[in-house]
C-alpha cells in the first residue's frame, strides 16, 4: 500500500482537544523518531473559523469576523483521518514551521496565519475554512 499522509494533504483530528477540527500536514513522519516511536505528523489547522459577514457591517467588523485561528501541534497517525483534499502551502512556509521550542511555535503560528489569512481571503480551499458539521 501507498504512502497517502503527505505534505498537503487535509486531515480531520479525531482525538484530544482539537477533535473535529481540520488541518493540513506540514511534515511528515511514518518511521517515527527518537522521542515519538509512533508513526506522527505535524500539523497546522484551523481552530476558530471565520464568522459570516452581512451587508450591513462595517469595515472593522468584518475585518474581525473574518480572522483565521490557527493552532500547530504533533499528532499520531491513529488519531487522524485524511479526507480527499489538498491545500499547497507555500515553499518558503513549509521549511520554517516548528513545534520544537515554544518561541519557534509563536513564530510559525504567526505565519501559518498569514497564509490562511490570505488563501481565505482570495476565495481558495473554502471547504478547509467552514466548520465542519456533524
């Protein structure tokens, strides 16, 4: 069978505190390491989805209700389902984000921010911003 959990690919969480959340895998890691024995991926995601937004708002208002919350965190194998979708992330992006140091975390939240702010902004991967119902 084929290696399928790859950089891009879209993920539903399926445990822990950002269970039923989506995220796309940063990098991947099916042998494990030193620290984590298990098959693990890193993974940034969207904790807090963008609000909708009416014609009768003002400009600040939407600039608010329309914020993407990210979160980064290392999950198992087991505790994820990939769905059908890919999201490309930028190259520049993938080889800066670490969940390693806590310094290194705020940075790389910070810039995974920055890039879903903007695809949800140009209109890409709307299905990866909308609150998934079940």
């Amino acid at each position: 069978m084929g290696k399928f959990l790859k950089t891009g690919k879209v993920v539903l969480l399926l445990h822990g505190r950002f269970a039923g959340r989506k995220a796309v895998i940063v990098q991947n890691s099916d042998a494990g390491t030193k620290e984590r024995s298990y098959g693990h991926a890193l993974v940034a995601g969207v904790d807090k989805s963008p609000l909708k937004i009416r014609k009768g708002m003002s400009k600040k208002r939407m600039a608010f209700r329309s914020r993407v919350r990210p979160f980064i965190k290392v999950v198992n194998h087991n505790h994820m389902m990939p769905t059908r979708y890919n999201l490309d992330l930028p190259s520049d992006a993938k080889g800066k984000i670490s969940a390693a140091e806590e310094s290194k975390k705020v940075a790389s939240k910070k810039l995974v921010r920055q890039v879903f702010q903007s695809r949800y902004a140009a209109g890409k991967n709307k299905w990866f911003f909308q609150q998934l119902r079940f």
